[in-house]
C-alpha cells in the first residue's frame, strides 16, 4: 500500500475475508490472553500491589479457577507476564507452560516506556527477557503492553522504539495492536521493509473496562456487557472466517459469578464448527508462513504548506 512515515502502521492492506487462511481449513481463529499484571499506573508494579487481598486471589484461586474453566474446554492462552511476577511466581508459571499455555512478556514491571530513551528501554527489554527465560527455560516469543486501569487512554502505551528493539532482540510478535481485527504487519523502516507480525486487540473485548467501573464497592457491575460484546463479536467473525480475541484478568474473571458466564460462553463458542485455536505464538507461526508482509508501494502522498499531515 502506498505510506507515509509517521501515518501508516502497518506495510500492508487489510485483507478481505476470502483471503484468510487458516490451518487445515478452520473457519475461524481464537486467541485468548490472560493478563498476569496487577499493575494500576504507568510506574508499573509496586511492592505494596503485590501483598493486597486482590493480588493473592489473582494469583492463587482466581488464577486457578480461570485455568481450571479454560482446561475444561480444551482452550488454550497466552500469559502476559511482567518479567517482576515471572520472578515470583516461577513454579505456577511453569506449571501452566506444561500444560500447553504460552507464556509472553509483558516488558519488567508492565512500567509506561513511551518516554524513556532508547537505550534504557533496551536494557530493560533484555532484563525482561532474561528474567523470563531463566523462569519457564525458554525465551518469551511475544512481548504484550496491554493498558492499565489508570491509564489515560486504552491501548497500551510503547515507544517509537519499542517495535523496532523488539525485532533487534528476537522477539517474533507484538501482542497487542489496535490497526486490524485480525494479525497484520507493523512496519518500523518503509524503505526495508523491517516489520514485525502483531497479534489483534481491542478494549472492547477485554474484561477489565467492565469489571472496574462503577469503582469497588458499589456492588454493581457490567459483566454481562461483556458477554454481549464477545458473543457479537464471535457470531461476526466466525461467519467472515477472521479472528476472534478476548483478554482475561484473573483478578477479575476469577469469581465463580463471572466464571460461570465465561463457561457459558465457551460452551455456546464450541458449538459452533471449524474453529481454531492457538497460542499467540502458533497464530504468528502460522501467519508469518500464509500471510507473509507485502511489499511496499512508493508513497503517493505529499504535503503542502498548512496541511495538517
């Protein structure tokens, strides 16, 4: 597609339904991601988060209880790991490693590095990645920046950098992207072509903008929007073939009220034929091979003098 430097995302066009392809002529790709970060703002995960009522439920019955209705369905996920509960929680991450989940980085302490220097954003992505591989045995295929509740806006928040220090250090894809409903190519340099392959994200699929408002407390909830959401969102993208995500906090989807939607959910989801359902990493493999990045057009754009572009 024709570009412009500091406009388009992404080296490619989205592509139509007919042209999707996936294995063994599955109709329909379902991702899950389970975020394992507690962290509430840009500074990232603080030790007075990690010892609160709500982070010992996230990370033992909550966590459990989720595993244990993703297992009953046969489903796989990705966890989106700060490398700081990689370092505490090493044995559950192992355990659920073992049984077929992938584990992904979610940079050191899921901290805001849109602002920081290069350099520092590198050594921080390297200590991520080490503290991960030296948790599970293996280094982390896919680096996730999913948002946090006190963020200002709701998709993450990376560098300039990011993508490019990502494809530097061998990372194969970046989790969460907001340009397509489906894996596409994130474009760093035009003129290579040095991309990375990017995994769909959207807020509306993702459980914690419907668990945290009205704030604790109230008593009410918007869980049940949710579910409303996913299951439109299902029944749309399994009729075109595309792909289908949903975000899962164990803080969150924990409870036994809230799991037992989720299993309603997935009951009605298996009803449905041809679906096809990998790890990030898998999904990835699989577009990297089928869907390779498309070569670039030269730029057809051009500015003026007062254009806002």
């Amino acid at each position: 597609m024709p570009w412009k430097d500091n406009y388009t995302v992404s080296d490619e066009r989205g592509l139509a339904d007919a042209e999707l392809r996936w294995p063994d002529g599955r109709s329909c790709c379902v991702s899950i991601t389970v975020d394992l970060s507690l962290a509430a703002t840009g500074e990232g995960l603080k030790t007075a988060e990690l010892s609160t009522p709500v982070a010992r439920f996230a990370m033992t019955e909550g966590l459990d209880n989720l595993l244990g209705v993703l297992g009953q369905h046969g489903l796989k996920a990705t966890f989106a790991t700060p490398a700081a509960m990689a370092r505490i929680h090493g044995a559950k991450l192992r355990e659920i490693q073992a049984e077929g989940h992938e584990i992904a980085a979610e940079a050191l302490l899921h901290e805001d590095v849109s602002g920081l220097p290069r350099e520092i954003e590198k050594a921080r992505l390297e200590r991520t990645t080490a503290i991960l591989s030296d948790a599970v045995g293996k280094a982390p295929a896919g680096w996730f920046m999913l948002s946090r509740q006190g963020d200002q806006f709701a998709g993450g928040t990376i560098s300039p950098n990011t993508i490019d220090l990502l494809i530097e250090a061998g990372y194969r894809y970046y989790g969460n992207g907001l340009a397509d409903d489906a894996p596409y190519w994130t474009a760093v340099d035009f003129a290579s072509g040095r991309a990375l392959p990017t995994m769909p994200y959207y807020y509306h699929f993702d459980d914690q903008y419907f668990c945290m408002f009205p704030i604790k407390g109230t008593g009410l909830e918007n869980v049940d929007m949710f579910f409303r959401n996913l299951r439109w969102e299902f029944e749309a993208q399994h009729k075109r073939g595309r792909h289908f995500h949903m975000t899962l906090h164990p803080q969150h989807m924990g409870y036994m009220h809230r799991l037992k939607m989720l299993d309603d959910f997935l009951t009605w989801m298996k009803g449905h034929a041809g679906l096809w359902n990998p790890t990030a990493e898998q999904c990835i493999a699989h577009w990297t091979a089928t869907h390779p990045a498309l070569a670039l057009e030269p730029s057809i754009w051009q500015d003026y003098p007062g254009s806002l572009s």
